[in-house]
C-alpha cells in the first residue's frame, strides 16, 4: 500500500502495518473535517483487511496536531459547523477495531490531543506538548478532551489543564500517564512502528479482543460523557465569548471576552 491525499499519506513499512501521517505542515497539521474523514476512510477501508492487523497515525516532527482548524471554528461560532461530518469521523475513528499507535513530536493540542487521546498506545518524543487549550478561545473541548483526558490524568490534573490551557511537557505526561512510552526526538517514529509490528505478528482475532475488552472498562461511562462535552461544546461555540475568542487568535491580541464585563 502506498496512497498519498492532498491532507494524509498512507505507506505499508511493515507486513499488517499501515503508517497514517496527517500532512498539513502550513498549519502544523490542523484538524479540519476533511482531515477528520480521510483518517476515519482510511481507517474504515482497513477494518475488514486482515493484511492491515495495526495502524500507526503521526504526523511530523513539529506538531502531532497542532488543534482544530480556526477557519472552521469561525463557521462554529457562527452556527455553520459541519457537526454531522465530524462527528461521523470522530465515532469511526473511535470505533475502529484494530490496534491504533500514535507516533506524537511536537505539539497534541486541542483536537490533536483528542485524536492522540484515541490511540491505544502513545509513544512520544521528548519534545511532545500536550494540551487541551481550547479556553483561550472562549471555548471547550469538543471531542473527548475533557472526558478522556480525565480518565487518562484524574480529575485533578484534567480541571487544571482544561481551566488553565495550559501545556504539559513530555515527561509530566509519561508520569500523569497520558503517554505510554518516551522516547529520544529523533527514535518516536521508529519506536512505534517496532511496536506495531510486535502486535501485527499477534493474532488479530485476540489483538482485537485486547482491544475491545480494554475499552469496554475504560469507555463503560465514557459514551454518555462524550455525548454531554459535545453538547456543551455545541452551546458555548456560538455564543460571544466564542466569537470573541476565535476572532481574537486570528488577530493576535488579548481576547476581550463580553462575559465578564460588568
């Protein structure tokens, strides 16, 4: 296999390994819907392909994903979101049987932790960034960021990273265990192809059962969370504070939030 998209690239180095890197370096590989859907195409067109047995999403050196797209999060704002188109990504990367490994350098911020955050297995760089920074904006996280970062870090550590925006380096997040593994700038990539190529030698049928019975612990009060974050999300995108906020990063200045003038 080796098939290259406009936004993601997709190469076999390894017998059942497929290698997913999302490819929008202009933006530090932003997450926009159709970033969203290409990785959740790709992953539904592997699902029943037993020479794909584990995948491996990255992205470059620099960023992960550096967030969701700001352009799109203006039509949020202004209630035009493509919410069905992403939301479908979201469930099908979510519910992709198959062992997901992914190779983060750089920035997992916003949507690109969410989408770390979905991975079975993180195996990251020692220049990793992690953060949930969406309240810069005037907004929350939409996509997992506050349900599945305080399963993975505890309540203590997700109500900080959240309120604050604030980032966590590599090392925290091996020790919080948001991250399974760290690794020399320079070995994340290789480290997590070993990996999933350790697991596609498994048999797929208990790789997957692995898979599935983990999650059923993890994930058994997650779904109902899920739903609710998106819910919130939805409401807090489109009010001023939002607007204000997006538009404020776009001008590069200090956001003027009406909400807390008096």
């Amino acid at each position: 296999m080796d098939n290259t998209s406009s936004l993601t690239e997709q190469t076999q180095p390894l017998d059942g390994v497929l290698l997913l890197r999302i490819n929008r370096p202009e933006v530090m590989n932003a997450l926009n819907t159709l970033v969203l859907q290409e990785i959740a195409d790709t992953l539904t067109s592997v699902a029943d392909d037993n020479t794909i047995r584990t995948v491996v999403i990255t992205g470059n050196d620099r960023a992960f994903a550096a967030g969701a797209d700001i352009e799109e999060l203006q039509l949020a704002a202004k209630g035009q979101f493509p919410e069905n188109e992403r939301q479908s990504a979201w469930e099908a990367i979510r519910k992709f049987p198959k062992p997901i490994i992914a190779a983060v350098s750089g920035y997992a911020l916003g949507g690109g932790c969410e989408l770390m955050m979905t991975a079975d297995i993180v195996v990251a760089s020692k220049t990793a960034i992690f953060g949930q920074p969406e309240i810069k904006l005037g907004i929350i996280p939409g996509a997992g960021g506050t349900q599945r970062l305080t399963a993975a870090v505890g309540k203590a550590a997700a109500m900080k990273l959240n309120l604050t925006g604030e980032f966590l380096d590599a090392e925290e997040g091996l020790r919080l265990g948001l991250i399974s593994e760290l690794t020399e700038p320079e070995l994340y990539l290789e480290r997590s192809l070993t990996l999933a190529g350790v697991i596609a030698q498994h048999a797929t049928t208990a790789a997957q059962a692995v898979k599935s019975t983990v999650n059923h612990f993890f994930e058994s009060e997650l779904e109902e969370g899920l739903r609710a974050e998106r819910d919130m999300f939805l409401q807090v995108v489109t009010t001023p504070d939002a607007h204000e906020g997006i538009q404020a990063f776009l001008d590069k200045r200090r956001p003027d939030f009406p909400g807390n003038r008096q």
